[in-house]
C-alpha cells in the first residue's frame, strides 16, 4: 500500500520538484477555487481576485455546493470538477500564477503538463473519495471572490483545509503525466489483443462522432 504524503501549503517549488507521479498526497493550508469562468477571465480579462497567488497556491478546480446560514456560508459538497475542461487555458493560468498545484479530478493535456515541468508544479486527480468526505475536511470558509457576479458555483472560494484528500499525483513537475503514459500502453497492447480475440488487422471501428447527426 502506498504511503501518503501530508502537505503542508503553500507548496514550494523543490517540495513539488519532489513528489513523484503515482505518489498519494494530502494538502492542509489554504486552497481557492475556480472553473470555467475564473480561467476565461484570468486570461481573456485580466480579472482576477485579490489574492496572494504566492500565498495561496493552490488551485482547485471544484464549483462547491453552499448554502447560506445565519452567520455566513455553510459548505455542503466539494466534488471536483474534470479539469481536462480547462485545458485551452490551463496552461497560460499555471504560467501566470505561478501555480505549485492543481486539484481536479480526470487528467490535463500536454499543454498544462509542460506548463506545471516549467514552473515546478503538480496535477492532484481524486480517486475512491466523496465530495461529502472531501468537505468534511474543509475547515474554515474565508472568503468569496465576484459572489454576486458569477454565483456560488463560478465564484472564487478561499478555503482553510486539513489533510485534504487523499489524492494521486496524475501529473508531476518533471514532464510525467500518468494518464497519458496509461494510454499509449493501452495503445501498444492493442495489437496483441486484437490478436488473441481473433480481430483482424484491417478491421475498422465505427468512429461515433462522425454519425452523430446522420
């Protein structure tokens, strides 16, 4: 069984230089959140929240579930978001910001993985965990960005969290990205497959996209 890792945030760069893909990790410090309109805006507008992106370091691409209390905001679920969504702009926010970690769930193309080799960052993708679990392990609600612009889901949330996770380093800081690695074995086992199922070498697969429609 793996080791996990605790984190302490803000992550510096040789301590994300150091952690390896494949390793599990948790996070405890301070995190913010964002979506598909944090990442438009940052690039596109300029407009981001007056945050210290040195600081806080840690993004993650999560839209929480909140429900207003008495005396604030009281945290629902936290299920992460695919961050593959992010991909057009992933890379120019990770370059901006600096950012040392990204949490999400699926993976993030080639663009964000050079990105994260280049500033020393890492890609933390949620396995076998609940956003009700996860939310358990937020401690503090400590702000909101843009609320009454983007709404609960779109808008930026700081959060104090402990030992979040855990979660599994799908992208490190050296060029690593696991999924990517997972399909070209898939890819290269192929033939073999094929082979052992009696599939011929010239058989061609539907291609489902391109009937969509007709």
């Amino acid at each position: 069984m793996n080791t996990i890792k605790h984190l302490q945030l803000p992550l510096s760069e040789a301590e994300a230089r150091s952690l390896k893909m494949g390793e599990m990790v948790t996070v405890s410090g301070k995190v913010f959140t964002g979506r598909s309109r944090f990442h438009i805006r940052a690039i596109e507008d300029d407009i981001l929240p007056p945050i210290d992106f040195s600081k806080i370091n840690t993004f993650f691409h999560v839209g929480p579930v909140m429900r207003k209390v008495d005396d604030g905001w009281e945290l629902v679920s936290i299920e992460p978001t695919s961050s593959i969504r992010f991909e057009r702009y992933g890379a120019d926010v990770v370059r901006k910001l600096k950012l040392r970690v990204l949490i999400g769930k699926t993976t993030m193309g080639p663009a964000t993985t050079e990105a994260l080799r280049e500033v020393g960052g890492v890609y933390l993708t949620k396995i076998g965990i609940c956003g009700n679990q996860l939310g358990e392990q937020v401690k503090n609600i400590e702000t909101v960005y843009f609320l009454d612009e983007l709404g609960k889901t779109e808008a930026t949330w700081v959060f104090e969290v402990e030992k979040l996770g855990p979660f599994f380093v799908g992208i490190d800081s050296h060029g690593n990205n696991y999924f990517e690695g997972l399909s070209q074995d898939v890819e290269g086992n192929m033939p073999k497959i094929n082979a052992e199922l009696g599939v011929p070498e010239d058989y061609d697969y539907t291609d489902v996209n391109s009937s969509v429609g007709k």
